[in-house]
C-alpha cells in the first residue's frame, strides 16, 4: 500500500524532517515520539509526478542526522478500479440479444461495476458481479444501428475508476420495404406511379424491383432525409407490358453492411376499358321536357362511378353493386337548341375510363300541354256555357286555365279532363259574343299554346217580373178589395170585377212570343212583329167561370227558349149563397100590417130566399121585390137602401083598391151575396114604418163555367206558397 510504504518507509527512514520539491512544496511534520514513530502524508489533490522524502533525527546533544532523500512517485490512477469488456468487442455485429460481459481490478477490492447505454448516465444500470461481471442486454427495443456500451467500478472505498466505452452494431432484421402509393392488391392500369420507403437501422446500400418473378431486377433510385433519416424511393411503372390480371413485384434491398432483405408486393392489372352504352332513347328518338336516360355500365373489374351530362348539366350515378343498368332524368325544357348531347362516363376500379355520347333531337313543342275543347264549338250560340275539353302531356297536367275575354283568368285544377259551368263561375257574363282562352300548363311549370273558341251567350232564359191583378170594377161595394193586388197562388178574384194580370218579362236577346192559356180554353199567340227585351203581358181575367182555374204564360225568345209561369185563381163562385155572416139575418116587419113583403119576381117572399140576379152588364131584365103598402091617406112615399148603399125611391103603383099600393123595388145590379133590403114608408102624416127584408142574390149558374164544390175547401200550405186541395 501506498500510504503504508511511505509510512513504513517514513517510519523506518524518517528520523527528523520530511522535505519534497523544494521549499515551495515543503510539509514538515514532527514525530509524534523519538523512539520508535508512525507519520502519515495525505497523497490526495497532488499532482503526479516525482517526489522525495529526507528524514532529520537530532538528539539532545543538537547531533543530527540525516536520512535520505528517498525519491517517490506518485500515480492518482494506480488506485483507481480498472475495468474491461470482453464481449461484445469494438464494431461488434449483433443480430439478437446481448450477452455482456467484462472484468475490474482494483487494489483494494471491487465493490461494483456499472453500465450507461448510449451515453444515458442518469439511468445506469449495475451489472452482475464485480472482478468478474456480466448483464443481459434485450435488444427487441432498440433500434438497428450503432449503439454505445460505457462501463465502470467502484472500489471499497467508493472510489470510481475510469469509464471505457466501446461502439457496437445491432442488426436484427433485413431492411424493410413498404409501398405508401398504392396499397396492397390495388386495381392499377396505364403507368402507375409507385412510392415508398426502405428502412433499415444501419442505413441502406442498395433497392431494386423485378416484374418478372425475379429473373431480372431494375436498380431503383433513392433518396434519404437526413433530417428525418426515411430513405424513400419513387418510379413510374407501365402496366400495360403486364397482363391482365394479378401481378406481383419482388423488391430487393441491401443495408449498409450488406443484409439482404426481400419483399413481394400484389398488384391487379386491368387496362380493358368498362363497357357504356345508353340504350334509351333511342338515338333518333326527338326528346323534349324532362325524360329519363337508361343505360348500362360493366366492367370485369367492377365499376367505381359513373357520371353524365348534357347541356351545362352533369351528375353522378351510384351503381347498385351486381346491377350494370342506370338511370338518371334530364330536363331539356331550357335549351333553345334543336339538339343536346348526352355523355355518359364510366371508370372502373382500376382508374379505366371510357365515355359515351349520344345527340338527342329536341322538340320544345312536344313538351308544352295540349289542351283540345269540345265546348264551346266555334261560333256555336249556347244558353249553358259549358267549358269543356282535355289537357294532355307527357309529363302531368297540373292546371287548366281560361280567360273570358280580357276578364280575370281562372284556374281548373285538373290532370287532364276537364268540364266547368261558365255561368256559375260568371254569373255576371252578358247576352251576346264573347271569346275564351285556354292553356294549360303542366307539374313542370311548362305553358302550352292557347286556344280559342268564339261563341255568343243567349243569355239568360226569359224572366218573369211579379205579377199583380188589377180590378176595373168594384162589384161588391159592401166588401171591397184592393184593385190593384199583388199575384199570390191560389188568391180570390171576382170574376165581375173585371181584373186583369199584368205582368212583364225579360229576355236579353229579346222576346219573339207570348202565348197564355186558360185551363179547360184554347191557347192565345201573340207574336211580336219586333222582338223586344221586355214585353208586357196583359191577361183579361174570365167573367163566366166560377172556381179554381189555372192560367199559363208562356214566353219564348229569338233562340225559341220558353219560360213559364202558371198563375192560379179561385174565381168566387156566384151561383151559392154568400156573405150571410156580414149582416144580421133577422127581417124586420111591419107588426101593424101597413107594410107586407108580397114577392121576388114570381116567387113569394121568403126571409133568406135565393133570388137570381142578372149581372150588372147584363141585358136580360132584372127580378122586382114587390111588397105591399096599406094607406088611406093618399099614395105613400117608399125610399130604401139596398147593402146600406145609397138611398133610393121605389116605385109606387096604385091598384083598384084605392087604400092598397104596390110598391117595387129593383133588384138590378146586385152583388151576388147576402143582400139586404131596408124600406122606408112614409104615409101622409103618419109615422114612416121601416122594414127590413134579406135575399140572397146569386147568378144564374146555367151562363157560368163552375169549376167549385163545396165538398172541398182551400188550406195554406205550410211548405210553400200555394194551396193543398
């Protein structure tokens, strides 16, 4: 031992002083006892290289003596650990796990060895051992290439040695081709450009490629990113010089120290072109509107996408997998053009593209809706106008529209038949020509060609104002009624009233005829020399008809259109009594015999008789009341009132008896009813006596036509304006 030598040689040599180097350099120490001593130098921080030691023994007499100088050398790494690595060996090629092994020597003994892998000191790891040292290094981690093993020791006294470091190859695996563009087993054709890279952690030498199953190889250009270290490589193959049909590459490559590595890549050629045809329309089919192209598209191997286009239009077609037929609608509506050209492209999934094009004559004509009218015809004179015809279209009628005149345009919603009342659409619509207009348009918004048809409107039928019956005679003055009444069904009219209908109607296009008819009488004409809009209608009522009686007008116009109306009467019926219950029946008699009621006519007088009266217009002579007067004192004066009419003076005929008159009262131009007669008889100075006597006056039924029975009798109706019977 060092320290122990110089101590040893000290204690043996060293009597007195210890010098070194000069006096600079100088350490004296004093020995701790003179007989026998031990002094230790501290050798730490000098630097190597020669020193000396001299020894100064002085005894008590000052005698000294010297020992030395005695040369020494000092080395600070003869007492450091010395290490060595056995395996692996510098450069070393390693192609699996790494068996490391080594030795370390140190002076005063091994505590441990230590090992950092490519230069990572914070994670060192201790090896197995210590004079002798092993570790079992996993390189599946590691990447290929140059790596560094740095190793050291400690002794028992923690006191490091020196690091050694050797470089080692690890060289697993072949270098390794991959292809990025494009993928394994991809549909290629015409010259296909192929990338990718070639790795290999000791760099690569050298790539080739071979399309014919290795015979011959093709040295392949490449390049490596130093910054990223990827060695890459690209080049252009034709794939026309192969078949069709799977194909493999067989790739070659060399690292750096010469490992040969191999790989095969699976191409599918496919230079045959899909097959496109369209197969409708027909190519000298004429086109208009929207319609469909139908087609096909087949390839052997299998069709990516298909597209088309016409015009400034184009699209796509997604095939249905196993299914080569497509369709897709085009619309020409737009084009001006005589002519479009439909393409149709396919590419299959080896990128082989083909197209097929077909000109198309186009019609826009053909797509416009044709509307075709059966009504109106041209010209035609209608009282219904009835507008009606078909839409057709090769796509669907969506509307049908017309227009009367220049009126408001109306729309008949429709997909093809069509049939609409004018009238109740234009109520307002006048007699005379007119003209409508008519298109249609289709679910496109595509508008056809108008049509028109003239034709006059004859208006609407003759019309009938409200009538009213207008009496010219009052023939019952105690029960009066309005003369000017307006019609109602089934109303009362006397027929000595002389009444007459009156009413007018009215035909735009003119009235040519009115003809009336009484029921059980001939029909009357009267034709109008001048057709006239409106035309009155005067109707004289019949005087000789008692009962119910129906009269019917009948209008016709210039188009020989009828109207009619029926009019029904009760005429009142004469020939029966009538009117009792407007006075009081009783008679009033002369109880003191002066006045006696004698006869009517040729029958006696009887309270309530029935007494035939001739009407007022008629010639034949009218019955007397004839009563009796008893005066002694000279003629008397006989006055009477008939219905509480006017005050009138009967005649007065003298008989052989010069105390007994006859008085006579005409019954001439009674009202046939419940009659009345009040006398007033004045004799000389005497009181006047007044009487009363009551008839019932009735027409003689033999001059009338009597359509009545009193078996029946008139109820209103609850329904409606007439009478139930």
């Amino acid at each position: 031992m060092k320290k122990a030598l110089v101590i040893i040689s000290i204690m043996f040599l060293l009597f007195s002083s210890v010098f070194s180097m000069g006096k600079k350099d100088t350490e004296e120490q004093t020995a701790n006892q003179t007989d026998s001593w031990t002094n230790t130098f501290d050798l730490e921080g000098r630097k190597a290289g020669k020193y000396n030691i001299l020894v100064t023994a002085v005894d008590t007499g000052a005698n000294q003596t010297l020992a030395g100088p005695y040369n020494i050398f000092i080395d600070p790494e003869s007492d450091l650990p010395n290490v060595g690595i056995t395996n692996p060996y510098s450069n070393m090629v390693v192609n699996g796990n790494l068996n490391i092994v080594g030795t370390c020597a140190d002076d005063d003994a091994v505590k441990s060895v230590w090992l950092v892998f490519d230069g990572d000191s914070e994670n060192a790891i201790q090896a197995e051992g210590t004079d002798f040292w092993s570790f079992y290094l996993n390189t599946k981690d590691l990447a290929e290439g140059s790596h560094t093993i740095t190793v050291y020791g400690y002794d028992i006294n923690d006191l490091k040695g020196k690091e050694k470091t050797i470089t080692w190859i690890l060289n697993r695996n072949a270098p390794q081709t991959a292809l990025s563009n494009p993928m394994m087993g991809t549909l290629v054709s015409g010259k296909q450009k192929l990338t990718g890279t070639i790795a290999d952690g000791n760099g690569i030498k050298d790539l080739s490629y071979s399309i014919d199953k290795g015979q011959t190889f093709n040295q392949l250009k490449i390049s490596t990113n130093k910054k990223t270290n990827e060695t890459s490589f690209e080049f252009v193959l034709d794939t026309k010089k192969l078949s069709d049909g799977p194909q493999v590459l067989w790739f070659k490559g060399h690292d750096s120290i010469n490992t040969q590595g191999m790989y095969a890549f699976l191409l599918f050629v496919d230079n045959t072109n899909p097959e496109v045809k369209i197969v409708s329309p027909a190519k000298d089919e004429v086109v208009n509107g929207k319609f469909t192209v139908a087609g096909y598209a087949k390839d052997t191997s299998n069709i990516s996408s298909v597209s088309w286009s016409y015009g400034n239009n184009k699209g796509t077609i997604e095939l249905i997998p196993g299914n080569p037929f497509f369709s897709f609608d085009c619309d020409v509506g737009g084009i001006k053009d005589k002519g479009v050209n439909i393409s149709v492209t396919a590419t299959d999934k080896a990128n082989n593209t083909i197209s097929f094009s077909q000109k198309q004559s186009v019609n826009s004509e053909l797509d416009k809706p044709v509307v075709t009218l059966f009504t109106p015809k041209e010209k035609e004179a209608v009282d219904e106008v009835w507008l009606q015809g078909i839409a057709k279209d090769d796509d669907k009628v969506a509307n049908v529209y017309y227009q009367i005149d220049n009126g408001e345009k109306k729309s008949i919603a429709t997909d093809g038949v069509f049939s609409v009342n004018i009238l109740a659409e234009n109520s307002e619509l006048s007699f005379g020509a007119h003209a409508v207009t008519v298109y249609a348009d289709d679910v496109n918004g595509i508008v056809g060609n108008a049509v028109k048809a003239s034709f006059v409107y004859k208006g609407k039928m003759p019309a009938f104002e409200e009538a009213h019956v207008v009496a010219a005679a009052e023939p019952d003055s105690f029960a009066p009624t309005e003369k000017n009444r307006l019609y109602s069904s089934f109303m009362e009219v006397n027929p000595e009233s002389s009444s007459v209908l009156t009413t007018s109607v009215f035909a735009a296009c003119g009235i040519s005829k009115i003809t009336y008819q009484f029921s059980g009488a001939d029909a009357v004409e009267n034709s109008l020399k001048k057709p006239a809009a409106t035309v009155a209608v005067n109707v004289a009522l019949p005087e000789n008809c008692w009962g119910f009686k129906t009269l019917n007008v009948i209008a016709e116009d210039v188009y020989g259109r009828t109207s009619q109306n029926q009019y029904e009467f009760f005429f009142t019926n004469l020939g029966i009594e009538r009117g009792a219950d407007s006075f009081e029946s009783a008679d009033v008699v002369d109880e003191t015999g002066v006045v006696t009621f004698g006869s009517v006519g040729e029958e006696p007088y009887t309270s309530g008789m029935k007494v035939v009266v001739p009407a007022a217009n008629s010639k034949n002579a009218a019955p007397v009341f004839t009563i009796h007067v008893a005066s002694s004192s000279g003629t008397p004066a006989v006055s009477y009132t008939i219905n509480n009419g006017a005050s009138k003076k009967a005649v007065v005929k003298k008989t052989e008896d010069k105390t007994q008159f006859d008085v006579e009262i005409s019954l001439a131009g009674c009202a046939a009813r419940f009659t009345e007669i009040k006398i007033d008889t004045v004799c000389g100075k005497e009181a006047a006596v007044s009487t009363t006597a009551h008839v019932f006056v009735i027409r003689d039924s033999a001059l009338a036509t009597v359509e009545d029975n009193s078996t029946f009798y008139w109820m209103p109706s609850v329904e409606k304006d007439s009478y139930i019977l």
